[in-house]
C-alpha cells in the first residue's frame, strides 16, 4: 500500500489542509482504502470522514450499513451514511439497477460534499477495476477515448488505488487484521461488470500472464494520444453551468478524432461518460451538423442533447419543479431551475436606467394583483419600443432555448406580461417623464 502515497504524491490528489470523504461499502477494497487513509492524515495534514450509501438493494444493506459505522466508531472517524432507494428509481426511470444505483450513489456523494464542505472524494477503484473498465467501454463501442479508462482524478473525485491490486489489497486487509463484508450480488453475473469480472478476466489472465497490467498499459499510451487531441480543443468556448454544457455548433466541422474528445468531455463535465457508446457520438454528431433547431436526442445517464440555434447543448435531465405563482413583492423570491429575483424601490432610478443588468419599471404603471410566474398558454408580451405578440413568439425571437422558456419567471397580470426577468420589461410599464418612483429588477441565475 506504499504505492498508494506514490500515487497520491505523483497526481497531487491530496493536498494538505483538504476534507476528503472515503467512500466505504463495507467491501475489501473500500475498507482498506479507510484504514490507510486514516492511518497517515493526521501526518500529512489532511481531515477524513466516510460516506457510505446503502443502496437498499439487498437485506443486508442495513448490517453492512452498521458494520461500516461501527468500524469508523472504533478509528475515530466521522461517518456519513445517506440510503437511497435504487429499486424505485430504477422502475420509474427505467433505467438498470447498475445505472440506477450509480446515478444515485454520485447525487448522494455531491449532497455530502456540500453539506460538509469536503474537496475530495477518495474511490476505492484499483488496478483489477481499471481493466475491466477499459474492456466494457471497448465492448460497448466507446473508441480510443473509452480506452483510457478511470483518471487518477475528475472532479472532486480521486482515485489513490489505482496503481494497486485486488490481490495486495486482500494481503492488506488479512496482515493488518481488517475485517470486510463481501457482497454477495458480486457473484451475480447479470451484471455486466461481473461478468467481465468473473467470467472474461480468468480465461485472458490463463492466457495472457500479466494481462491486467498490459491492459492498463495500453489506457496510459491511449492517454498520451487523448491529451495531444484534446490540446487542439479550445474548451474556452463552452458554456458550462452546473446541468447543461453548450458547445458552439462550430466547433463540428473539426475532424471526427476531435469531435469525438469534444463530446466525450461534455458528457464528463456534467455527469459521467459511462454507458456512452459509439452510436452516441454518432447520433449526437449528425444532430448537431444537419438537426433542425430544437430537434433531441435523447442519451444514457438521464441525459439528452437538443440543437440550440448556434449550440449543440448536453442537458442533464432535473426533477420538474412544481409550477408556483408568487406575490409580487419587495425583496428576493427563489425560482427553482432559475435562480432569484430581487426587487427593489427607489425614487433615484436614473443610474439604474443606463444598467443593461437590471430591468427598471415605474411604480405607479404595475397593476395591483401582479404576480411572478412562469409562462403559460395565451400570455403576451408588449415589447420596448411598441409592438405586441405572444410570448413564445417573442422568446423565440430572443432565441432562448425551448427548454429554458418554462423556467423564466415572468412578471403577469392575467396573460399580459409586464417583465421576463434577466431580459425586458413591458413597454407598458417603461419609465417616462412622468415617473415618479421606480422598481428596480434584478437576477441571480442558478450557477
């Protein structure tokens, strides 16, 4: 396990100072990784606490649940346990239990990290795992990039083990006395990856002496080429926010070797590139070098790509929101998949005007019994300047995105719409020489 700090010192995955949460199933591998972790913080200077999921996927979730607890009980250390219920999610988004259990574990980490405010999660992935990662995306069809396999580090998330065995982990575990759980769903070859993992790996390893490492091997060379393609990728023209990576529909007239990066780098900043297959690429290529505007594609890990005008956007699929009608009032009011609108009154509006940030109305022009809301059917919109027509109309106009236009709150009295918050006011409600007192209108959207 002396590789592990190698490891750790070689990829910088752990700085001094860092809260690093350890993601414990119970299982060999996590189990280890806790105790070694656990036994060198304190001279390196850096805190830990472990998180672990209960799946609620087997019955003996919540002993394996208790196990973990009682083993950071006895080291001293925090332990986090969040349960989430794969079995449901996966019937209502139809998705497999692997998949399902995956999308889950990952919110539940990001829940966690907020809400301790760690930097790091540390996997306990090692070398067996990184093999059979690279042979399921060369079986799914991913290409040269899905070769590479696990990154020592993405994100918040590392991986200090890779360079570690399964076999020198269990030597770990049974010199160092370290008990663990075994999963028994690991021998269930249903699942893809133990199937790889009980039924590929042993017929190569008697073929091939060796042939994880040489595996791995081939993921570092494939590496080297992947950085020299992705260092021809000006990821300067993204626009990223924390759901939705826009990619300017220029940027597909590349070389499909670099389209291909540029994709797979987009579905890796918000969510993961697991399950994304050749067909994939290819089908979100095509959508955005001959798709219509608003034409989707839908995609695995609950998301889909749309063509946006002059962008290809990668969305992960939310929760809808409940559509909510709000007073209009003086002070913040949160719109979920927005952000706020902050509404202030003054009689000193005249600096507020030449702000193109901010949306100004006169006081005495917004009727009594307005309210924020979302868009709905028949509402209609008076632009500056004059000129009345619907408010899809003229949101397409505007070129806002179909699948934003439901989120932007709006501010209405009946189906007249007097402001669309982040954009334009009313012409109705517009300062004039009259106005006496204004409102001043400004946003935080949601990073």
């Amino acid at each position: 396990m002396e590789k592990v700090v190698d490891y750790i010192i070689e990829h910088s995955l752990i700085q001094k100072d860092d809260r690093v949460g350890v993601a414990v199933s119970g299982g060999a591998d996590s189990m280890a990784l806790l105790h070694f972790l656990e036994s060198i913080h304190k001279q390196a200077g850096f805190e830990i606490i472990a998180i672990h999921i209960n799946h609620s996927i087997r019955p003996e979730s919540k002993q394996e649940s208790q196990f973990v607890n009682k083993f950071c009980r006895e080291l001293g250390i925090e332990c986090i346990t969040m349960i989430v219920d794969v079995p449901t999610y996966s019937k209502k988004h139809r998705l497999g239990t692997e998949q399902a259990a995956r999308v889950l574990r990952y919110d539940a980490f990001e829940k966690v990290v907020k809400k301790k405010g760690l930097n790091k999660v540390a996997l306990g992935h090692h070398i067996n795992d990184q093999a059979e990662t690279i042979l399921m995306h060369i079986f799914r069809g991913s290409g040269a990039s899905g070769a590479i396999g696990m990154s020592p580090q993405r994100g918040f998330y590392i991986r200090p083990m890779l360079e570690v065995s399964r076999t020198e982990i269990i030597s770990y575990n049974h010199n160092l006395r370290i008990n663990f759980v075994d999963d028994p769903s690991n021998k269930d070859d249903t699942y893809s990856r133990n199937f790889v993992r009980n039924q590929i790996m042993p017929l190569l390893e008697r073929e091939w002496r060796g042939v994880q490492k040489n595996i791995t091997d081939f993921g570092k060379n494939a590496k080297k080429d992947e950085d020299y393609i992705n260092s021809l990728i000006d990821q300067n023209t993204f626009i990223i926010s924390e759901n939705v990576i826009r990619i300017p529909l220029s940027l597909f007239q590349y070389h499909d070797a670099v389209v291909n990066r540029i994709l797979m780098h987009a579905f890796g900043q918000i969510t993961t590139r697991e399950n994304i297959e050749r067909k994939h690429i290819k089908l979100v290529t095509a959508l955005a070098r001959d798709g219509a505007n608003g034409s989707r594609s839908d995609l695995p890990n609950q998301m889909f790509a749309v063509r946006e005008y002059e962008y290809l956007a990668i969305v992960r699929r939310q929760t809808a929101a409940t559509t909510r009608v709000f007073s209009f009032k003086i002070g913040k009011t949160t719109f979920p998949d927005f952000g706020t609108v902050n509404v202030t009154k003054t009689i000193s509006f005249k600096d507020a005007i030449k702000n193109e940030k901010v949306l100004v109305m006169d006081v005495d022009l917004v009727p009594k019994g307005a309210k924020w809301r979302t868009r709905r059917d028949g509402d209609t919109f008076t632009k500056f300047g004059g000129g009345t027509k619907p408010l899809n109309a003229y949101l397409i106009d505007q070129k806002v995105p179909k699948r934003m236009r439901d989120n932007l709150p709006v501010l209405a009295h009946g189906n007249e719409i007097l402001a669309i918050a982040g954009m334009e006011i009313s012409n109705n409600v517009r300062i004039g020489p009259r106005t006496l007192e204004a409102y001043i209108v400004q946003d935080a959207k949601e990073a």
